[in-house]
C-alpha cells in the first residue's frame, strides 16, 4: 500500500513538473531567442529481489534545454555578417543614388561644362559664349563641393554609428560578464535554461554589432571575442570598446579595444557586424570616393590651367589659372615630437592615383606607406627643395626638425572636390586665342600651309619672341637665319616652346613666322585644345582620360551598390535556413506542446486518481483493524 502512494505522489510531482514545463514552453513560444526546455524523467529503484521487487515511481532526471551549439556559433557568425552588410549596403546605396542621380551627380553640370567650352571655340569673341562659359565653370564647382559634402556627411554619421555602437557593446559585454557569474554561481550543469536563453540573446545582439565567436568555460562561463580575436568578456572580466579620435585627423573617430594587456587599434577586418560594415563602408566607399573625386577635380584644374597659361585673354594678357585648388595640406599625428612640417604639391597628373600615404621618419631617413593597407610604396629624394621626396605623382619638402618615429597622413586629392573654384570672374580673361600665331609669306611659291602651332612650354621665356622659318630648299630650312635644319614633311618644327606642323610641300624660299598674338584676337587655337581637355589621356600614366576616369568612378560605385544588395540577399538566405534549422529543434511547436499538455493532463490525473485508490486501500485496512 505505501508503495502505490509513493509511486502516485512521486508521479503526480513529476507530471506537475512536465505540465509546468510545458506551459512554460507556450507561454514564451513567441519569445524571440527562447529555446524550448523538456522534462528529463526517470524510474527511480524500488526495495526488494526478484518476483518480489516492486519499483519506487518516477523522478524528474532534469530539465533539457534544446539547443544545438553548433547551429548557434553559425547563427553568431550569419548575424555578425548580415550586421556588416546590412550597414554596407545602406552606405553603398545612398552613395550610388548621389553619383548618379541627375540632380545631384556630376554628368550633367560636367558635359555642360564642357559643351560651353565648345561654344567660346566657336565664337571666341562672344560675351555670351564666355560668360556662358564661366556659369558652367561655377555650376561645375558647386556639384564637386556637393559630392563632397556627401561624403563627408556619411563620414560624420558613421563617427556617430561608432561611439553609439561602442557604448551599446559596453552596456552588453557588462551584461554578459553578470549572467556569467550568475550561471556559473550553482556549479556546472545547474544553470538556468531561461538565463541561458538571455545570455545567448545578448550574444546574438553583441554579434549584429561588431561579429562574435564564443569559447565555453568548463564551469559554464562564456567567453566572448570579436571577429578578430581580441577578447570582449572573459568570464566575469569585461575589456572596454572606445570610439577614440583618429591620430591624425581630430574630426574623425575610430575603434579601440581596451583590454587588461593593453590597447589594440581596431580596423575594418577585426570588426564584423554594423560597426565593421561602417568601418569598410569609411574604407571603401568614402575615403576612396573622395579621393577619386579628388583625383578627378585636380587633373580637371591641372589641365585647364595648363592650358590656360598657354593662351590669351581678349585683353592681350597671358592666360592665369581658370580654377583655383589649394595644395593638399598634410596632417601630423598628434603623438609628434619634432618641429617638422611639410609642403605637398602635385608634380604629375600622369602618376597621381589620390591614395592616402603615411609618411614616417625613422631618425635618419623618410618612408611612405599607404594609409588604406599599410603597404610600403617607393619613395625617392630626401625631402629638401631641391630634392623634395617624390611618390605618386606628388612632392614632398620638409621643413624644420623631424624626431624619430614622426608620422604625417598626406591625403593628395581628398578635400580637392571642396576646395576647388572659379579663379575668374571676367568673361574677357578666358585665355581664348593662342599666345603665338603663324602666318606664310604671301610670297610662297609652294603649297605648304601651316596645319596647327601647339604651345609645349608656356613657361619658355622665348615663347613669344618673333621667329623666321626660311625655306632654303624643299627640305632644308632655317630659323632666324641660323644653320640648315632637315625638314621631313608632316614633322614637326619645334623652337621656343612651341611646335608647328606644315602641311603640303614648302619651296625654296618660302617663309614662315611665329610671333606673338594681339589683344582682342578673335583666334580661338587654345579653345579648341582646351575644349578637347575631357578626352586627352593624361591620367592612369597617359591611358585615361577624364571622361574614362569620370566613368569608371560612376561604375566602380554602381558596382559596388549591386555587390553589397546581393551579398545582402544571399546572406539573408543563409541565416533564414540556420534559423529554419534551429527553429527544427529550439523553437516552440503549439500543436505538439498542446498534445504533450492534454498527454501529460491525463497522466496527472492517473497518479491523483492512484493516490485516491491508495487512500481508499489505507482507510479499508484501517476499518479491518478497528473491528
């Protein structure tokens, strides 16, 4: 008789366990993170041998908590990814919709610029046509400033991204560390499931921010890192993420890991989730966006100016420069202890590729670096006027006393789309008509007729002296009386900075000058060059040319907003199937928790309705022995 009671009571505690697990179960089905737990139940050993063993009833083994470790450290891994695209992708787009929308992208106002050009060519005596071009020119300049402004606003939200993401991962970490000491408090293998739940759903949000991996303790802690391997939580130990100002540029945050052996720099490829996407988006898509806007609005001045300078203004002056662009301005590491300072100037079009370099003085000689990789580049000269040191297209003179160890960040291009404007604002000063011009003797006998005079060398001080091309025969002549030269007809004849190519065959005795122009010349010989500036190959080494250097940038944008939307799609894929598959296992089923609600219901009932038999079977005997 004490058996059934016992076996009824040990049964109906058990089944209450079951049913309050159960409900347990249901009531957080739509708990995000919850992992559905299972009653573990047991026999529990009666007394006796043989035909005469009767068994004790049941006991609850334990409660289960049903998690697969390897679908959550892959589910840790997809967060962390779909955090950093997620974030990318944003930045990608907004960028894309800036280059290449109509209302705020460059095409417009830069073929217009270019089609005014056209226009002076054509009539480079017109107010109109001049002034037309100088409205452009500013139109031209204000879409540069506005990409800038673009880029530099992502670059300021992105600051914001960092210091907010930074605190949140703090105030998580610190929950982390607590709920560690907490389930490690009972021993292993005694923590609570549903603590285990709140502590892998911090996780799981620490992952979408920076990218995790895990390394459980043996006494039931875990240890959290980031997707670099520096140590976040260790145990009940915490390291703290800072949103630090950048060495080199105070307006411009980047991220640190303060741990207990010291303070680690953190780059795009140590950080995953939104920070990390935030990080590679400033890499990839700002710093190498303004760059090339740079690169392009310098190559534009660059030749304009040049081009400028080689002609002449309806006021019979020398062409000045058209655009006005500072020289890039290097900044010092604010951990400097010298007095050194440095002047950068752009030397050739041709090489200059915009990429950030870090110069460094190790005591006795200069070395560069790119600022995006670290990886050295060449670098030659010593850092004086007279030997500046020389790197893609850009000089370098230093100035004062450099210590040991002294770092500069030269960015040659990057606030080249800000800073550049409009020099001018006379219409008569656009350096229309070439500053020499040609003219045959109306003597020649032959048929040779001056094709085009090119200027070479603005600079040249003889380029404007009067020079005399004498014919001595079909193909010898001489200029300003001096020796026979051998002319081949088509080839050029170049003096004083400037170059002539004759067409047809010149006889002996015919003439030729080159001499200065006049003021108010209706000659358009510089127009036409600089109107053709936009397709003349002078970057990329001389492969090219503005336009292709424009639209490359545009598409290398494009590209890059397309990659990010399908690496965006696909990695949504993956973590819906790791969730799929956890759901498989972890996740609430209502129909079969109710049928386990209903299978343990009638369970309970039985053993309460063997405790009654049991009660029943006790009074009978206790009436039997009352008689």
């Amino acid at each position: 008789m004490s058996n059934v009671l016992g076996n009824g009571t040990s049964a109906l505690l058990s089944f209450q366990r079951a049913l309050a697990t159960t409900s347990h179960n249901i009531a957080n089905a739509t708990v995000e993170g919850y992992t559905r737990q299972r009653v573990e139940l047991a026999n529990r050993s009666g007394g006796g041998f043989g035909p005469l063993y009767v068994g004790a009833g049941v006991r609850v083994a334990g409660v289960t908590r049903l998690a697969d470790q390897l679908v959550t450290n892959r589910l840790l891994d997809s967060a962390g990814e779909l955090g950093r695209l997620e974030r990318l992708n944003g930045y990608a787009n907004r960028i894309d919709q800036l280059f290449t929308d109509g209302t705020t992208g460059l095409a417009r106002p830069w073929s217009a610029f270019w089609d005014a050009a056209q226009g002076v060519a054509a009539e480079p005596a017109s107010q109109a046509a001049r002034t037309e071009l100088l409205g452009r020119a500013e139109a031209l300049v204000a879409r540069f400033a506005l990409l800038q402004r673009g880029l530099e606003q992502i670059d300021g939200e992105i600051n914001a991204a960092l210091t907010g993401g930074a605190a949140e991962v703090n105030r998580l970490a610190a929950e982390v560390a607590r709920l560690n000491v907490e389930l490690t408090r009972n021993g292993p293998g005694n923590a609570s499931p549903d603590l285990l739940d709140q502590r892998d759903r911090l996780i799981r949000q620490i992952a979408t921010l920076t990218g995790v991996s895990t390394v459980p303790q043996d006494d039931g802690a875990l240890n959290v890192f980031t997707a670099g391997g520096q140590p976040l939580v260790v145990g009940a130990s915490v390291s703290r993420l800072v949103a630090a100002v950048d060495d080199f540029r105070p307006d411009r945050v980047v991220l640190s890991l303060e741990t207990s052996t010291g303070t680690v720099r953190l780059g795009p490829g140590s950080v995953s989730g939104s920070l990390g996407g935030a990080l590679a988006a400033r890499a990839s898509l700002v710093d190498t966006g303004r760059a090339e806007l740079g690169r392009i609005a310098t190559a534009l001045a660059g030749v304009v100016n040049a081009t400028s300078a080689a002609g002449l203004d309806l006021n019979g002056n020398v062409g000045t420069d058209f655009f006005s662009l500072p020289a890039p301005v290097p900044l010092a590491n604010r951990n400097n202890t010298g007095s050194a300072s440095l002047a950068v100037t752009v030397a050739d079009l041709g090489a200059l590729d915009g990429v950030p370099l870090e110069f460094q003085f190790d005591g006795v000689t200069w070395s560069a670096r790119r600022a995006d990789t670290g990886q050295p580049v060449p670098l030659t000269g010593t850092g004086t006027v007279a030997d500046p040191l020389v790197v893609n297209g850009i000089e370098v003179v230093v100035s004062g006393t450099p210590a040991a160890n002294d770092r500069f960040l030269v960015e040659p291009t990057s606030t080249a789309a800000r800073n550049l404007g409009v020099a001018i604002n006379d219409p008569n000063r656009i350096a229309a008509a070439s500053r020499i011009r040609p003219e045959a003797s109306l003597a020649n006998l032959g048929d040779g007729r001056v094709v085009s005079l090119s200027v070479l060398d603005p600079a040249d001080p003889a380029l404007a002296t009067p020079a005399t091309i004498q014919f001595l025969t079909p193909t010898t002549f001489s200029l300003n009386g001096g020796p026979p030269q051998t002319y081949t007809p088509g080839a050029a004849i170049s003096a004083n900075g400037w170059s002539l190519v004759l067409d047809g065959a010149p006889r002996a005795g015919d003439v030729f000058t080159v001499g200065p122009n006049t003021a108010g010349s209706s000659d358009n010989t510089n127009m036409r060059v600089w109107a053709d500036l936009d397709d003349r190959r002078i970057l990329g080494g001389g492969a090219n040319s503005l336009n292709d250097t424009l639209g490359a940038q545009t598409t290398r944008i494009g590209s890059a907003a397309r990659e990010t939307n399908f690496s965006l799609d696909s990695q949504k894929a993956i973590d819906l199937a790791l969730v799929q598959q956890r759901d498989q296992l972890s996740g609430v089923n209502l129909d079969e928790e109710a049928a386990n609600l209903l299978r343990f219901q009638q369970a309970y009932q039985a053993a309460a309705q063997v405790i009654s038999i049991a009660d029943n079977l006790f009074q009978t005997f206790l009436a039997a022995v009352r008689r």
